[in-house]
C-alpha cells in the first residue's frame, strides 16, 4: 500500500487536480490520498489558507466578513465548476464558514483552527465527489473517522499514540480514500492543527498508521536539490537522502518537506519518495532509514538559513565549574527559548539560537546570565546566517572540513564559528548574513563541480 500526499500548488485548480486523479488512479497501490488546501493558481495569486486567516481577522474584529467569506466559497466555486460538478457542495461550504464564525467567534483560538481547517477539508470532498463520478469507487474520509486524535493545543497539534491503532483500519476500506491534511481532531471535540506545513505530517501519520510500504509526497518539484535553487543554477536532484541528513538540511531552510513529518515515519522505517505531480515520469528523491554512502562525494546537501542571534560567554576557568552549563540554559528555559548550537571551549561558550525566540526578551535574558552565572564576558551577536553542509559518511572522509573551509576562504568569506554535531554528519558554520548565498555558491562549486569562486 502507498499513500500519496499532493501539496496545495497540485490542487490548487481544477487542471491540477485532474493530474492529481491520473496519478492517483493510475495505481492500485495508492489507496489513501492525503490532500492540501487550493494553492497559488498563479504567481499573484493568493493561497485559500491565507484567506481563510483574513477572514477570521475580519470576524475576530466584528467587521463585515461577508466578501471575504464569498471570496473563498467562490474560488471553490471554480473548481466545481470547471469540473462540471454540481455547485451543492458550495452551499455546505458557505454554511460550514459561518457555523464555525457564530459558534467560535468568542473562542479565537478555536475559529482560527477551525477555519484554517476548512481549506484542506472542502478540498478533500470536492475531489472525492469528484473522483466517484468519474467511476472511480472514492470515499471522503474526515480526520476524526480516520482516528487522528490529536492533543489539544490551538496550532500545535500532536498525535496521540492510540490514533496509529485507529488508523490501521483505513486498510479494511474496498475504495479510494481522500483524507484532507493539516488537522486532527482532540479528546475535547474541537479541531486542532498541525504546525503550518502540517499536511506533510498527516501524511505521514496515515503512512505509518496504515503500516504503507511508501509514502509519496508529491509537489511541484522533481525532488530534493543539493541546494536552493533560486541561488544555485540548475543544482543536481539528490537521488536519495536519509532521514538525519533530511532533518538536518530542513533545519537550515529546505522547504520542500516539513521537518516534522519525518518522525512519524523513523521508528518504522517507512521511505518517503518526493515527487513532482506535473512530471510523475521523473524519479524524485528517496528519504530512507538508511543508504549506500558515496565515497566519492560524502556531502549529500548543502543548505543556509538567516536570522540567528548568538550569545557568546565566556569564564576563566569555565571548565572546572560544576553547573555553569546548566545554568546558562536554565536562564533560557526561565524565558521559554530553545537553541540550536551550542560550540564551546575551555573558556568560553556560544549559544545560538532562532532570532524571533529572543526578540523582545534580549536585555532581560543578558541580565539574568550575569547575576545567576557570574561571567567574566558577555555579548551578543545579530544577522548570523547558518551554513549547513551535511552527509552521511563525512566522519569517515578524511578532509571534508578542509575542502569547505578552503573554499569559504577562496571566496573570502570569514567564518564566525564552526561545530561538528555529534552526530557526526553535518557541520555548521556561521557566517554573516550577506554572506549566506556567496558561500552556498561556493561551497557547491567546490563540492559538485570542484571549482573555486575566487573573490
């Protein structure tokens, strides 16, 4: 069994989702089909999700939301109609949105799961209507009757263990199921969603609760690059990637699959195969448990992200101080931060961290270390970009350091700091932020096509 995952730009008109259905039914094997809200139909375009949250915006504020809610019910509207559809379902559509505005408009966080829910949900029933004219046995299947309980945090939702029991007997279903993304349904009754890009993780839930032998995600992209695309021109496809180097290169801005989705499907091993749903011929990119390394080039990707802030500390005698390190962090924890890195000497520690986790908390969190953790130094850096190189097998490669570094230096960029995670297969470097897409060149030319850019 496979189930296939189609993002909001393959579903995002009528033309797409026809691709969708010839994908679909084009194999036995795909019985479950997990799908997005309507996405950009063009490059000005708007995502239903995005207007989904203005009209909660309007309705939270008590103004007229009527031409925003016609607005979506009407861009559901052509879809149904360019499928020749009955226009029914727009009226369950337009009743739906105003049943959730009256019933939550004093609970904001409720609407605004409830109505984000709505994007991937009217979908869902459109295409499954859809599919069943066509002479396809198809069945809507809502996140509630497919068991995915979720706990009950407003935009954060997490799969409760009971719901991958629950999900097993989709397998006992005879016809085509369409389940939308992005949302589940908690203890209490009320809809929850999954972080943005949560539809990824749907499927991957239904993938490991199904026990599937794939899991398929298709988007608008023939795969994973090496390296963003709008920096590098025309970057190679990764063949295949494993989970850690997909987490790790997520972490540091590749957006093609949501990082979060991978962990439902580690424990069991279960492959994901991105693909591209305007071109299904081409073979997209494997994520495994595991895979053969190339020893001839360790470096499976290279990716960077902005908007880091670091604070550096540092302390005679650091070293021999039982607690330091705990303290510090517990400063941290006091004001709900996480961090990323964490590169440290004898004497010193650097602790870096997503910008906005800081943002309006700097000064307080800079006080509490100097009164609590007795530092001889304090500062904190801004704009730091974070320069991902990473590939299963590098620890063994004697010298892969050395070549990234090289070429860093042959483009002149100064590196702030660099750590080795322990898992041995990523390396970090921080670097100034106008520096980002130069070294992003720069090491992919050194690394693919064994040039310098020389600055």
């Amino acid at each position: 069994m496979k189930v296939a995952k189609f993002g909001g730009s393959s579903v995002s008109n009528a033309e797409q989702i026809k691709k969708v259905l010839k994908i679909v039914n084009s194999d036995p094997e795909r019985k479950i089909t997990i799908v997005s809200a309507p996405g950009k139909r063009h490059q000005s375009d708007i995502k239903t999700t995005d207007l989904l949250i203005r009209l909660y915006e309007k309705a939270i504020a008590k103004l007229n939301y009527t031409a925003k809610k016609e607005e979506i019910v009407q861009r559901y509207a052509d879809i149904v109609h360019e499928l020749n559809m009955d226009d029914h379902i727009l009226k369950s559509i337009d009743e739906t949105l105003e049943r959730y505005i009256t019933t939550l408009k004093n609970k904001p966080p409720r609407l605004l799961d409830a109505l984000l829910s709505c994007g991937e949900d009217f979908n869902a029933q459109i295409i499954a209507e859809y599919n069943n004219s066509q002479g396809i046995p198809t069945r809507y299947v809502s996140p509630g009757e497919a068991g995915i309980t979720v706990s009950d945090l407003p935009q954060n939702a997490q799969i409760l263990d009971h719901s991958y029991e629950e999900l097993y007997n989709l397998r006992n279903y005879k016809e085509k199921l369409i389940i939308p993304g992005f949302f589940g349904i908690s203890r209490q009754n009320y809809v929850v969603t999954f972080p943005r890009g949560g539809s990824d993780i749907t499927g991957a839930i239904v993938a490991r609760g199904v026990r599937a032998d794939l899991y398929e995600n298709f988007t608008d992209v023939s795969g994973i690059f090496r390296a963003n695309p709008v920096i590098v021109k025309q970057p190679q496809v990764i063949d295949e990637i494993t989970y850690r180097e997909m987490r790790e290169l997520s972490y540091a801005g590749f957006g093609v699959f949501h990082d979060e989705a991978l962990q439902p499907l580690h424990k069991d091993r279960i492959p994901v195969l991105i693909k591209n749903t305007n071109r299904p011929h081409e073979l997209g990119t494997y994520i495994r448990h595991d895979r053969e390394i190339n020893t001839n080039n360790v470096v499976s990707g290279i990716s960077c992200d902005k908007g880091f802030t670091v604070i550096n500390i540092k302390k005679y005698l650091m070293n021999r101080q039982v607690g330091f390190t705990r303290k510090v962090l517990g400063v941290l924890e006091d004001y709900n931060i996480s961090f990323d890195h964490m590169p440290s000497g004898i004497d010193s520690i650097s602790i870096i961290m997503r910008s906005k986790e800081i943002e309006h908390k700097e000064e307080q969190v800079l006080n509490d270390i100097r009164k609590h953790c007795d530092v001889d130094e304090l500062g904190v850096e801004h704009d730091l970009a974070i320069l991902m190189i990473v590939g299963e097998g590098m620890h063994r490669i004697v010298g892969t350091a050395s070549r990234i570094t090289h070429a860093l230096a042959e483009a002149n960029i100064n590196l702030k700091m660099m750590n080795q995670g322990a898992s041995e297969i990523s390396i970090m470097f921080g670097i100034d932020v106008e520096d980002a897409e130069k070294a992003v060149k720069a090491t992919y030319e050194y690394c693919y096509n064994g040039k310098c850019i020389v600055t």
